[in-house]
C-alpha cells in the first residue's frame, strides 16, 4: 500500500485532499493543527525528518503562505514555506516517488485569460513569484504534477472556525452595515472538494507535468455578494460596488481565469457550481 504524505492538512484543501485519498494507501498528516507527525516545514531539517520519517511513495504539498498581502510584507518568511521546502523536497525525495505541488492562479499578471498550462505566467506579487519560483523546482524533477488553481471555497476544518470567502461574504450581508465591496477584480471560486477529486483522478492516471482546475464561472466580489444575497433571501441593498481596486500591500491579477481543457480532455468534468457550493457552506446560517 501506497504512503501519501499530505502537508498543509490542516486547512480545508489539505484535509479534503486525506480524505479522498485515503482508498489509494496510507495517510501522512502534516500540519500545525492536525498531525500524525506534526513539522514546521519552514525548517530545513524538519522537512528532512520529516520525509526520512514517512518515506512517502506520494507527496502532495499543499502547505503554503496564502495571503498575498502577508508575502509581500514578509518576503523572506514567504520563501521560507513556499520555496524551501519543495526544494528540499524534490532534491531529496527518490526517483520513484511522486511529488504533487499545489500552485496558483496567481502566477499570471491577470492581462490576457484565460491562461493555459503552458501560456507565460508574469507574477505580479511576491506571493505569485515564490509560486513560480516553486513551480519551476518541482518541475524541474521527473514524476512532478503540479496543479494550478484559483480561489477556493469550501467547509472550513471544525478547529478553525467560521472564516473563508462565502461566510466573509455571508457576514457583510447579514450584519446591515454599510459597505463597499470590490468590482473589478474576477475571480472564479472553485469547491475544495472537486479540486481535491480532480487531484486524485490526475494521480490515479500517472498524470504529470502542468494541470489547471477551476470553476468556468468567474465573477467579482460584488457579483458574488449579490449571488450570496439570494441564497440566504435576504436583502444586500447596504453593499455597494467598489469600481477601483482596494489598496492593499500585494497587487493582484485583474483577471486570472485558469483554462481546464487539458483535464478535460482525460475525462474530469466535475465542476460544480457557485450556488449549489456556496448553499453547502451556508447551510448552518439557512436552518
């Protein structure tokens, strides 16, 4: 039986990835919260213990500094969680060992989408260029996937409590106070869920190389506070439109649709909605 080492599982992703990938062998946690083997990756020999420990036949690493704005005001440690570790990783790991990073989106400057697998990626912040710089190592070994996605959307792990966009989103129309939400930039929220099957459809298939998944359906934060709006039948007539981008430290890509033809065309089509996910994670405010 197979050992997947699964880092980052602490947050949604990382959890929704152990789960489905529990059928196809055992499962390596590794996260600040939740941990068979709990390990700060941003420490080199941590990592090494890590891997001499679990001697995984599959990394997916999923650990990573999300937060645009914390990496461009804290490049080093950005590097320290979304560098180092793939290349101690990939350096280290045996040949026969898959080896499985979650990138992003923002590795594109947003200009020209939808982007395939192989168009120019022009990071515009320190989040996207320690991605691509990521990218690039994990690339550069044999047996390597590397799966792009966008934002995601999902049901938070119970240890963390209420946070993510739809219940950001959910809280701005709930509490009645005035607000203005962001209307320029898109985004195409996509269920953690359907990432976490599409990754494990791409393993069982020996994909490798560049693999993008994302929802087709792209929108701005107000288009998707609107949508949240009618889902919870209540009124969002205290949110108005922001028409220029929020400042804020890290700039972001105007528009970075993730093209999936290429998953498409191995037979995964399963995309589900913004409505039918956003209602699943609104359900305990719908009773």
């Amino acid at each position: 039986m197979n050992t997947i080492l699964v880092t980052g599982a602490s947050g949604f992703l990382g959890e929704a990835l152990a789960r489905k990938l529990a059928s196809a062998g055992r499962i390596v946690r590794s996260g600040f919260q939740h941990s068979e083997r709990p390990s700060d990756l941003r420490e080199p020999d941590a990592v090494r213990r890590l891997l001499d420990s679990a001697r995984p036949d599959v990394v997916v690493h999923a650990a990573a500094y999300r937060d645009p704005d914390f990496c461009e005001t804290h490049p080093a440690e950005a590097r320290r969680l979304n560098v180092e570790p793939v290349r101690i990783m990939t350096s280290e790991l045996p040949a026969d060992s898959r080896f499985v990073l979650i990138s992003t989106d923002y590795v594109f400057d947003g200009e020209m989408p939808p982007y395939r697998e192989d168009s120019d990626r022009r990071p515009l912040s320190v989040y996207g260029c320690s991605k691509a710089e990521a990218e690039d190592l994990a690339l550069a070994r044999h047996n390597t996937l590397v799966v792009r996605i966008p934002l995601l959307i999902g049901i938070e792990p119970a240890h963390r409590g209420p946070s993510g966009f739809v219940l950001q989103i959910a809280r701005h129309i709930l509490q009645r106070q005035p607000v203005e939400v962001d209307d320029v930039l898109v985004r195409y929220p996509t269920w953690t869920e359907d990432v976490a099957d599409a990754i494990a459809f791409l393993l069982a298939r020996n994909a490798a190389g560049v693999f993008h998944v994302s929802s087709p359906r792209g929108g701005t934060r107000y288009h998707w506070t609107l949508e949240t709006a009618r889902i919870l039948d209540r009124q969002a007539n205290h949110v108005s439109p922001m028409k220029k981008p929020f400042p804020r430290p890290a700039p972001r890509p105007p528009n970075a649709q993730l093209a999936t033809p290429k998953l498409r065309a191995l037979g995964f089509d399963q995309f589900t909605d913004f409505t039918a996910a956003a209602k699943q994670v609104l359900e305990g405010l719908m009773r």
